[in-house]
C-alpha cells in the first residue's frame, strides 16, 4: 500500500536501448506502441493498482512571481532544459518490489521494429501520510 | 449523512451489523462474494430509507432486504443464462448466533491468500460496512480502482469455506494497518480499527488482540497533542500532556493489565506497555526510561525487528545517556528508514550541535513522509540558527 510516480521522459533519462526516434517508425509500430500504453493502463485498472496517468505536452512555460501588483514573468520553454516530463502512471502496490516489476513491464512498450524500447523510467515514491505509531 | 429535516441513520450501528447479516446469507447458501454485494446494497436501502422509515428490529430489516436482493441477483443471473431458475427456499427465519459469522468474517477477509492492500479493503467493507467509495477516499485512490481491487480479494477467496477459523496474527495485522493509516478523507481509519479490534476482542479469547486494542486506545489517546493546528508534527517530548485523552489512556491501561496478566507475551502486548510507559509519565521527565528499554528488549526478543532496535537505541539513549544510544545505534543497518533522524537526535543530545544540523538535514531528505521532513528541516533550521 505505497503510491509510486513512474515518470516518463522525453529527454534527461539515461538512453534506451532501442534509441529510435518515434517519428522513425513505421505507422503500424505506432499503433502497436499505443495499444501497449493502453493495455498496460487497463490491467493496471483490473488488479486495482491504477491511480492515475497523464501525457503531457513537451512544450510548456515556465511562471514566476514579479512582485506586489504586476503579472507573473512567463519565460520558456527553454530547449536547453534538461529533464522535461512527457507524461506518467501513478500506481497503488503492495511493495516496492511490485512497482519495480510494473516499470519492467511498462519500459519493454515496443518501438522500432516491434522491439522493447527498454527506455529508462523514473520510480518515485510518494511522501505518505504520517502514520499514527511511528513517534 | 444528516439531511436538512431528515433524522440521521446511526451509521456505526448499521455499520456493526454488516458481517452478521452477511454470515447469515452465507448460512442460507449464498455465496460471500453474492452476499457482501447483497449486503452493501441493503446498507445504501437503509441509509436511504430509515430516517422516515426507522425499522424496529434493524438486523432483521437487514437480513430480509439484503436476502430479496440477493434472489434477485440470482434470478437475474439465471434469467441472463436462460436457465432454469434454481429454486432458492425461503428459510424459517430463526434465532441467529452472530458472533461465529462475524468471526469467522474477520478470519475470511484477512485471509493468508490475500495481499495487505486487498485484505484491508475487504475488511473494511464485509466487516466495517464501509462503502467502496469511502475506502478508495480513504486510501485516496480512485473509486474504480478500489472496486477491482474488492472484487479481486473476493474472488480469491470464493474457494475458502467460512466456518473455520483462521489464524488470529493474520487478522491483527490487518487492523493494526488500518489504524496505522490514520485520517484522510471523510472516514477515521484509526477509529474504525479501534471499533474492529474491539468487536474481536468481544468475540474471541487472546491476549494479542487484547494488546493490539490497548496499543491502538493509548496512541489515539494522544492523538489531538501529535500535531499543531497547522497540521505540523509535535515529537512526544513536546506534546502538551493536558492534550491527551485521559479516559481512553485508563481504558488502554487496563486491557493492557488483563492480557498482560494471561502471561503469554507477544509483539501487540510489549508495544502497548511502552506506550503506557509514557502515557504514565506527567512530564517527559518523569518517563521511566529504564522499563522502556526493557519492554524493547521483550520486543527485539520477540519480533527481531530492525525498527524496534531503532527505537531502543532512542530509549537506550535517554536511559543511559546520548553516548550509550550511540553505541546501540552503531550496532544497525544504517540504511534503516529513519536511521539518520535518530542518529541526529543523539548527536544534538551529545552536545555535538554541527553534526546534529548536517544529520537533520539528510534525514529530511530521506523522510518517508511530508510532516516528518518538514519536523527534520525545522530541527535542522533551528540549531543552524544557533550555531550562526
């Protein structure tokens, strides 16, 4: 019962094993890597373990405060920035040896070739609740 | 659940009578997994019709809407298959020992077959009557997901016959996780174990569950002096004592005395006594830190557990002095969860301020939770200030 991030990155995650680009696919692996997503979501659903999961945009923009009664500064994006998030799963398991076996699974989505991608995925453990008996 | 001009449903009552009246449709042939969802069902019925409605013998009500429903189920079912419906008697309704269904209830969903996560939810909702949506708020997971994971535990165990009992460890675990999660969400987890571990404790002789009850009534006991309005963390030594339920303490005390006095120690049993240890204590001063650290000793003895050596150590350190905690500490893996935040504490004891504020500050960024880290960083700010 811990909650995991699994995130997935568009860059600032070590390389693949199976380093090709999407747009490098042929049509027919596109599809077969979607269906995988999905598939992997959906079994996620049946063994009770899904929380969540989202894509993102690669382009966003970066905000900040500028003071008392002026607009927020909006700057970026910055093709320089290192990591940049493409989307993630959060998943409810009974260990952290469970939620190891997930990425596994999630990181062998077929890319070129109808080959595993191997793409390194990032596992973070929620900060929980605190819990009653631990002072 | 209260209305505007509607009276409200005394939902733990409702509540306490989910595992009997499932017990009894089990009784009459129905399966559990057809029997819970029968009983769930009835449970929304009641909440919805006896404010105008109130019944005179509420389990009665119970058994007679939730066994229609379930004959409906299997009508529906056996229509769907175009078969021949099976005949379901009505059975002579008759006077019902509930206490064995219930029990046996308890036994079923903390089943050795079933992970934590899934023994946990199927508790809380064929024992605690819960609804799968307050335990997926509870667990701050999504309702569907809560669902399958419901319906998963049935499954595993729709082979497991339910008039044996099973092992008592197995179920106190169960409720010792329930109570451990605390209070998110609408439904006080931590009061729901108290009322679980209570109904055993009602139904079946053992000095463990008598311990875990204890355990569970002297920490929620001071629950409202653990942290500041803020939410932020208060450690024991700074809690304000006036804060704590001193009734509920008494009540803990003295469950503890009666199961203690069965003299079959267990791992439930040592921890409640360290903690009326310091429930006993008026001041932190006054905590007998001498029998603290005998009752871990009792605990590593019993358990061998790398948390408790971690907690000796901290006892060992106010007993004996921040040296000796030291040495005690130096004997674990210090990869343990919380290693560091204990090794800080002992190093600012010894007068070691710098590496007390370094230790602090590692052990924040290696809290396994929010309030824990935002205590360590505060730690750390507050001898950084010191030291300038």
């Amino acid at each position: 019962m811990a909650k995991y991030l699994l995130l997935k990155h568009y860059r600032g995650a070590p390389t693949p094993v199976n380093d090709v680009p999407m747009d490098k696919w042929t049509p027919e692996e596109v599809s077969a890597h979607m269906t995988f997503m999905h598939d992997f979501a959906t079994r996620l659903e049946r063994t009770g373990e899904f929380v969540d999961g989202q894509a993102l945009s690669p382009e966003g923009t970066f905000v900040r405060y500028d003071g008392e009664g002026r607009p927020p500064v909006t700057d970026g994006p910055f093709p320089e920035t290192k990591d940049l998030i493409a989307g993630w799963y959060v998943i409810d398991v009974d260990s952290y040896e469970r939620a190891v076996e997930l990425a596994g699974e999630l990181s062998a989505a077929p890319g070129a070739g109808g080959k595993p991608i191997h793409e390194w995925l990032e596992l973070r453990p929620f900060l929980v609740e605190h819990s009653t008996v631990t002072e | 659940m209260t209305a505007a001009g509607q009276s409200a449903v005394d939902e733990t009552l409702l509540r306490s009578l989910t595992p009997a009246v499932i017990g009894v449709l089990v009784r009459r042939g129905a399966d559990f997994a057809a029997a819970e969802d029968a009983v769930q069902e009835a449970l929304v019925e009641a909440v919805r019709s006896w404010p105008d409605d109130p019944p005179r013998d509420p389990k009665g009500w119970l058994v007679t809407v939730a066994w229609r429903r379930f004959l409906d189920g299997v009508r529906a079912e056996a229509a769907r298959l175009d078969r021949e419906a099976r005949v379901w008697q009505e059975p002579v309704p008759g006077p019902v020992t509930s206490v064995d269904d219930t029990l046996a209830l308890y036994f079923l969903c903390a089943h050795p077959s079933l992970t934590p996560a899934s023994a946990v939810a199927l508790t809380l909702r064929a024992v605690g009557g819960l609804t799968t949506r307050q335990i997926a708020q509870a667990y701050l997971v999504p309702e569907a997901t809560m669902a399958q994971r419901i319906s998963r535990a049935k499954r595993t165990v729709s082979d497991v016959r339910l008039d044996r009992a099973g092992d008592v460890a197995t179920v106190l675990r169960v409720l010792y996780l329930v109570f451990n999660e605390g209070y998110s969400g609408d439904v006080d987890l931590a009061a729901e174990a108290i009322r679980l571990t209570r109904e055993l404790a009602a139904r079946i002789e053992h000095e463990e569950v008598l311990g875990l009850l204890a355990l569970m009534l002297l920490h929620h006991a001071r629950r409202p002096a653990r942290s500041r309005p803020d939410g932020s963390l208060v450690p024991l030594a700074e809690q304000d004592r006036s804060l704590w339920d001193t009734r509920m303490v008494a009540e803990g005390v003295e469950i503890l005395q009666g199961a203690l006095a069965r003299d079959r120690l267990g791992e439930f049993q040592a921890q409640a006594a360290i903690a009326a240890l310091h429930a006993d204590a008026r001041t932190v001063e006054e905590t007998d830190w001498v029998q603290v650290v005998e009752w871990y000793d009792e605990l590593v003895r019993l358990t061998d557990s790398p948390v408790a050596r971690l907690n000796r150590a901290v006892a060992v350190g106010e007993a004996d002095g921040a040296r000796a905690g030291l040495a005690a500490l130096a004997e674990l893996d210090p990869s343990l969860p919380r290693h560091t935040a204990v090794e800080a504490h002992l190093h600012e004891k010894d007068g070691d301020l710098v590496g007390a504020a370094r230790l602090y500050a590692a052990a924040a960024r290696q809290a396994p939770s929010a309030a824990e880290r935002d205590h360590l960083t505060r730690q750390a700010a507050r001898l950084n200030a010191v030291l300038g």
